[in-house]
C-alpha cells in the first residue's frame, strides 16, 4: 500500500508541476501580448455589451441600432494607435489564396506534393497538416510555401477564421490551399512579416476580422479577401516594428523553455511511474 501510495504521489506532484509551468505559460503570453499592445498605444478591447446610454460623433455612425453601433465605436477605439494607422491593402501587395484539388486521405512523405489543410495555420504554421497531391495530379509550384511566408486562413470557426501564421521554415513541395491566403509583400518594404502575423492575431484585429466574417454557420465562417485588406493596422516605422518584435521574441523563448521543461518532466514522470508499477526501477 505505501508503494502504491508513493507511485501516487510522485504522478500527482508532477502534474501539478507540468499545470503550474501552465500558468506561468499563459502568464507570459498575456503580458508578452499587453507589451506589444502597449507599444502600440493600442488597449484591449472593452466589453461588447452596450452601457444604458451613450454618445458618439455622428460620423462615427456606420450601422443603425444600439448593439451595432456600439460594437462599431469599440473597433475604431481598440484601432487608435499612436502611430499612423493604415488600410492592410495599402500597405501589402497582394493576397494569394491556393488550390484545392481532391487530395489522397493522408500526408504527403518527403519526396511528395501535397496540399496544406486549413488546420496547418490555426495555430500557428505546421506543415504536418496536409494531404498528398495524387500522382496523377500536376503540381502548381507557384502556390509553393515558402521560408519567410505570412499565411491567412479565408475559412474556419467564428474563433479562427483569419488566424495567421508566420512561416519560420517548412519543407519543400508543400502548397496553399484555396482556403488559405498568403500576403504578398511591396518591393518597398513598410511592414515586418513578423509583426504583422502577430497583430493579426491580436484582440483590436480579432475584432475587425470576426466583425468582417460572412457565414450563417456557427462552425463555419469566412472572410474575403476584400475584407482583410480593408483591415486598419497601426504602422509604426520598420525600425519600430522589429524592435517590438524583438521583445515578442524574447517573451516567446521563454514560453518555449517553459513547455519544453513541462513536455520533459511528463515524459520523465511517465517512464518513472511505469517502471516503478513494473518493478524494474525503485519506488521512491
């Protein structure tokens, strides 16, 4: 009984370990994003349910009806920054969305075309979620993730619709699907495709994007491409946007640091726990 009791102890002090190194993780990332915002001049948005009364300017008006007009007025608040504030279709190129063809039920190996699924950029870029490209299909190479690519999706939940990512890397012979966006860069360079990955996925852009999102489905929305270049981004001068970037950096280090100890230490107490249960190591 007091093995057991020990087998016990030691898998229940390390899952409160791994649930503590859990907070600290969510911890960072709310003062890693509250920075960002801050550098910005920008604030969280406020609540979505209208006060007894309230008033605006009548140019502020877009929308009749109180709800409406005060989601309206939360947005443009949320939007105000303390540098220039520019339309995305300004700003960018262009927006490149994919090809979906009917793809083999599984992922493609090394030496294979395959599509990405939406999936691959919900939370943040994996190119493991995808589908192999029949044999029979050609592939379009012009549609070929590349290092250094910002990608959009056009189609998801309510929650995830427009989620962003930044490709930091991917293997070769991987391409967009036509549910998935990829921003075309100016020449002229005005804006970091790290930072704009990461505003997009802030709570000010959240807002416009779910705001903007078509779709009568709950499990289901979408956004144009019309839509998303019509998104208003803080644009601070390049200089600015790396160095706040910099800082999002060092604060997503530490995260990684953190769910690699958490991902160890389970792995370890696993192992432990079924060598003690097996007798092969001690119990302590």
């Amino acid at each position: 009984m007091s093995a057991q009791r020990a087998i016990v102890g030691r898998w229940r002090a390390a899952q409160e370990a791994v649930a503590a190194a859990g907070e600290r993780i969510a911890r960072i990332e709310r003062e890693t994003q509250a920075r960002f915002l801050g550098d910005l001049g920008l604030t969280l948005p406020e609540r979505a349910t209208p006060p007894k009364a309230f008033a605006l300017k009548w140019q502020d008006l877009e929308r009749w009806g109180p709800w409406q007009v005060w989601e309206d007025y939360l947005i443009k608040k949320a939007s105000v920054s303390k540098f220039t504030t520019r339309v995305l279709g300004k700003v960018i190129a262009d927006l490149q969305n994919g090809w979906s063809p009917k793809c083999l039920p599984r992922p493609a190996s090394d030496s294979e075309w395959g599509v990405l699924k939406v999936s691959a950029v919900t939370f943040g870029y994996d190119q493991s979620a995808n589908k192999a490209l029949p044999p029979k299909l050609k592939p379009r190479p012009q549609y070929e993730v590349k290092e250094g690519d910002v990608l959009i999706t056009r189609a998801n939940t309510k929650e995830y619709v427009g989620a962003c990512a930044f490709v930091p890397a991917t293997r070769e012979r991987l391409m967009l699907c036509d549910k998935i966006f990829r921003v075309v860069f100016r020449e002229s360079l005005d804006i970091d495709a790290r930072y704009l990955s990461y505003l997009v996925g802030t709570p000010p852009l959240r807002r416009q994007i779910e705001k903007a999102a078509t779709g009568s489905s709950p499990s289901m929305k979408n956004i144009t491409k019309t839509a998303l270049l019509a998104l208003m981004i803080p644009l601070p001068p390049l200089s600015v946007q790396r160095a706040i970037m910099k800082r999002v950096g060092a604060g997503r280090a530490e995260i990684a640091r953190e769910r690699e100890a958490a991902d160890r230490l389970r792995r370890e107490t696993q192992a432990d726990v079924e060598e003690m249960i097996l007798g092969v190591r001690p119990v302590r």
